[in-house]
C-alpha cells in the first residue's frame, strides 16, 4: 500500500499462510514468516525474505535447518544494517536467539546453545548491538538478560524471581529413545526431585502436551498443571515430545498427518517412553499417573483406554471424543484440511474416515477404559465439557470413577489464579490417592481407604 493508501498492490501470492512482516531498517526488505507455498495446519512457517517491490520473489535462508519449521510467529527483527534478522525458533527440545544472515544460507546461534533454557521475547537497540531477552527454563523462573554483541555471555539484568530460582531446584535430562513401533526416534524431559537417587523407585508423573507442539522448558511447562509441585511431593515427571510436534525435522512433524493417526501412533510414543523409564530402574511401575492439556488431553484420553497401566488420569481441555465435533463444521473447506493436518483424516463423511476417526478417540475406545479420571474444564470450552459429560455418563456404565469440575469464568483453559490454585490442589489430591495410596479426608470419605502399592 502507497502512503495515501490509494494503491494496493500484492507483494507475496503463494499458497498456505504468510503472516508477521517486518521491515527491514533501509526499507528495502520484508522479512515473514511463510509456509512457502505448501499449505499445513501444524502452524509451521519458514522465515521468508522479500524485497520490498511487487512481484519479488522471497528467498528462504533457513529452510534446511531442521528448527526452521517450528518458526512459528519468533521474527524478532532486523539488525542495524538490514544484512541480518534475528529468530527464536524451537529446535530439539530449546528456543534459542538464532542470527541469520539475509544473504547466503548462514546462521550463528547467539545464546543458549547447550542447555535447555529458554531465550525469548527479545527486544534490541536502535544501533542493533545490543538486546534485552527474557531467559528462564523448567526450573527456573523468568528474568530479563541483556546481550551484548561481541561481548560474550549475557548479563542478567532483573532478580525479581530471586526467592523462587534461590530454591532447590529439580533436577531436568532429556533423553530419547525409539517409538514402540520402531519407526522414529522420540526424545522428552524428564524433571527429577532435588533429592533424586536412582536406588530408589518413584511415582511417575507423564504430562502429554497440547498442540501438538513441540515441548519447551518454560517455568514449570504448563500453567494448567503443578509438575514442579508433582516433584516436590516426589514423583518423577515425564514429558515425551511425541511424532507430530515440532524441533526434529519435518517428516517427524508431520507424522500425524502422513500416518492418519492423530492418537494410536503418537500414543507409542508415550508408552515406549515410559518403558525406557522404567528400565532405568528408577521408577515404580506400580505407582503412575498421566495428565494432560488441550492436545494432550485427547491423547491421554485415548491412551487410558489402551492400557490400565497408570493408576490415574487428570486432563483439562479439548473434547475427547472426535466424529461429533468434526461433523459440527465437517461442511468447510478449511475445517477439511485442518482434519487431514492435525487429525489425519479427510472428510469425516466419508464412512471410513468416519471409523478411522472415531477409532483414533478416547470415547471410541471407552469400552475398555478403567483408569479413575479427572476431567477439569472451564466452562466456555463447549468440546471439552462435552466429552466431560461423556466420560462421566461411561463410568457410571463401567463403574469407573470420575469426577467431572467445570471452571465458571473459563475457556480453554484456566487463567483465574483461585481457579488454577483449586484445579492444582484436586490434581495433587486426586494422583495421590490412587497412585501414591495417600488419602485426604475428602478422598477417604468418598472412596474409602486406598490401595497401597505392592511394596
């Protein structure tokens, strides 16, 4: 668009989205975020560059590296002298500041090469030689960094967080290992207590994250669940980065949709993990919980209903039941697309897609569902309180308990802290019971005395 805006003119007409331009210094180049042409719904863009004139065409400097893919919206901006544009993408497990050069395919990572925190939401000076970034990890809460180029390691600038990060912390490894159906290497943190001794056996704790997106180490994982709590009161946490998510490649990000399995592929994901845990001796097979939110939700759902190995389930958002709420908007052409990007099936009128679907759901395999369920969700979040009612009607059928807390005020998930402090505190109570055998007068009352795990 001209100054007077009497001209519009198309400056990018390629497939799939292009999003979050940002000029460049000198004006003459726009740097984005776009699916180059290949439309998904995984919410994959490449960084674009494009000079600023009608008909350019955009070049893509990054497109090989294996983090391109997870860009997402992490454009920070150019540097003083256009030549340059910073990144945070996600990559293996980090979100690292990324410096890439607007010509030739080069790129230097600027912060957080070897470790597992988080350099985001980054602000730079004028001059473009300096740069104020927000760090934290798993463990660590978050604080402003300033970085300096040239000068080295960065300097943190806030200790607003000094009370909490002065604290024991959890110890965090990732580790990887190969999916139950052998078709892919799969990697996920691991949070272990201050105190951990792999003499000792421990509850487990999985949480399956939503999206799919790729698992970061930002300050406690999730806002929806307390997993450092989980490791203060002594459980191992376990957060697998199942297929489909981001950070390692893109076959590997695109699992979900080249396979048509939106739970049972990613569900061999979850269950090999836990058996490399479990072979390290460190974990009480006996004593496992699983949790999980939005995407995560539908996955761990659907994962209770294929084994009766975790003593207990917590999820919170997304409906966990899948052929009525694709045949709510199955009629649109990008609903269509999104269930072939996200879902791995096409048309849900279609009878074997239709089975294919509900085949991939929790409440499609709820026959053999056992594992007493917490479902928590807010009140606005109409596919989740369905499924919700859903799987409290089933256990009234399979005699299987459930408790069923709808959250006032509340969409996909929680925000309120009295809300998230009381979802919190049924979470802990509720894993306690029926994977610890530890009991509160409200858990006694209701259910009476707990099993106690084989010794």
């Amino acid at each position: 668009m001209d100054r007077a805006g009497a001209c519009v003119s198309a400056l990018v007409q390629l497939p799939g989205g292009d999003s979050h331009p940002v000029w460049s210094p000198d004006g003459a180049w726009i740097a984005f975020g776009s699916q180059a042409g290949v439309p998904n719904f995984r919410y994959n863009k490449h960084l674009a560059i494009v000079a600023s004139r009608p008909g350019a065409i955009p070049a893509y400097p990054y497109k090989d590296h294996p983090a391109d893919m997870s860009l997402g919206n992490a454009i920070i901006g150019w540097a003083a002298d256009s030549r340059s544009i910073w990144v945070s993408p996600s990559s293996e497990l980090q979100v690292r500041l990324i410096r890439v050069q607007r010509e030739g395919e080069r790129f230097d990572i600027m912060t957080n090469s070897d470790s597992l925190e988080v350099d985001s939401e980054a602000s730079y000076s004028a001059q473009g030689d300096c740069m104020v970034y927000v760090r934290e990890s798993a463990v660590d809460a978050a604080e402003l960094y300033l970085f300096r180029a040239g000068k080295g390691q960065a300097v943190q600038l806030t200790h607003y967080n000094d009370v909490v990060n002065s604290r024991p912390k959890a110890k965090v490894e990732v580790i990887g290992w190969r999916s139950a159906d052998d078709k892919w290497n799969v990697h996920g943190m691991v949070l272990q207590p201050v105190d951990f001794d792999p003499r000792r056996r421990y509850p487990l704790m999985v949480y399956v994250e939503g999206g799919p997106q790729m698992v970061r180490g930002f300050y406690g994982i999730t806002s929806q669940y307390p997993l450092l709590t989980f490791v203060e009161q002594g459980y191992v946490v376990f957060i697998p980065n199942t297929r489909g998510r981001g950070g390692y490649g893109p076959a590997f990000d695109a699992a979900i949709e080249t396979e048509g399995r939106v739970s049972s592929g990613p569900y061999q994901d979850i269950v090999s993990g836990v058996d490399a845990l479990v072979a390290r001796g460190y974990i009480d097979p006996d004593r496992m919980g699983i949790t999980g939110f939005s995407y995560g939700s539908k996955l761990c759902a659907y994962t209770i209903t294929q084994t009766n190995r975790f003593r207990a389930a917590a999820f919170n958002g997304t409906g966990i039941e899948i052929v009525s709420t694709a045949l709510k908007r199955g009629g649109l052409g990008w609903y269509r697309d999104i269930s072939l990007g996200m879902g791995g099936f096409r048309d849900i009128y279609d009878p074997v897609d239709r089975l294919r679907a509900d085949q991939e759901s929790g409440i499609g395999n709820v026959a053999r569902w056992r594992t007493p369920s917490l479902v928590t969700p807010g009140i606005d979040d109409g596919t989740a309180v369905d499924g919700g009612y859903m799987l409290l009607n089933a256990g009234h059928r399979f005699n299987v308990p459930v408790e069923f807390v709808v959250y006032p005020r509340s969409g996909h998930g929680l925000r309120e802290p009295a809300l998230l402090h009381d979802q919190y505190a049924r979470t802990l109570e509720w894993m306690d019971y029926w994977v610890r055998g530890i009991a509160s007068d409200r858990m006694l009352k209701r259910y009476g005395p707990p099993r106690k795990p084989p010794q």
